[in-house]
C-alpha cells in the first residue's frame, strides 16, 4: 500500500487477529470528503493463485464489522484465460464484488464463452455485471462514491 497509504487509511483496511493483517491492496478508492475507503483494487496480469488469495481476502474483509462494506475490485489482462476455468468463473460471479478486464478481445471472449454456459441462468445479467470491461471504471468509480455519499 505504501507508508502514506498505510498510515492515512491502513486503519480502514486492516484485519485485526493476534496482529494486523493487511490485505493485498494495489490501490485504494477513497471518497475524499470523508476520507473513507470505499474499495480496494487488486491489479494482477496472470492469475495461478492470485485469485483465490483476492477471493480470501474479500471474505475476511467481509467477516469484519469495520471493513464488511468496503468493495473489492479485482483488475486484469487475463493473460492466460485462465478465467474461464469453474473455480474462477465462481469467484468472479461470486464472490469478489467487480473484475475489470484490460483487453478488450479477452473481455468479448470471456463474457461469450460465460455466456454459451451459463446464460441460460434467471441471474445470468446480474451475475454478468460484476465483470467489466476497463473502460467502465471510471462510471464505476463515480458509482461507488456516490453511493457511500
């Protein structure tokens, strides 16, 4: 996070046990006039284990009363399409709260082949809807701000 990140919101963010236990943050949404972590941003290019260690750290952070509202953004190449695999796909849907995508041919894929599966679903649009192409961070961003307004 960084010393000037950890001492102005590392009290927001920290999962308090036996000792403090930061998550893997790449960067914070901060909403500026409260100064209140809104989201943390975890920016991984290949997955292997990345995202599951995201999907842990969304469910600790969900676990404690102080950090149960703070969002969990997951940001990606896709690098290997290695999120079309079950146990990702369910993370994506599931559990970590928006994935945003930087190549757009990976996104169409992804969101194609998510779609040739599982759209025959009732909540196939909703889940869908926590997978984003990187272009819509901005109204994302603007979106969670003023929802913690």
């Amino acid at each position: 996070m960084g010393d000037e990140a950890l001492t102005s919101y590392g009290d927001q963010v920290v999962i308090r046990n036996c000792n403090d236990i930061f998550p893997d943050v790449d960067m914070l949404i901060v909403e500026k006039e409260t100064s209140s972590v809104i989201a943390i941003l975890s920016c991984k290019t290949s997955l292997r284990e990345r995202l599951t260690e995201t999907a842990f750290w969304k469910r600790e952070l969900e676990r404690m009363r102080d950090t149960s509202d703070i969002k969990l953004v997951f940001i990606t190449t896709d690098k290997d399409s290695e999120l079309k695999t079950e146990t990702n796909r369910y993370i994506l849907l599931h559990v970590i709260d928006c994935t945003f995508i930087t190549d757009p041919n990976k996104y169409y894929e992804l969101v194609e082949s998510y779609r040739r599966e599982y759209g025959i679903r009732d909540d196939f649009d909703e889940l869908l809807m926590r997978v984003k192409l990187i272009d819509e961070m901005e109204d994302f961003t603007n979106q969670l701000i003023n929802e913690n307004r």
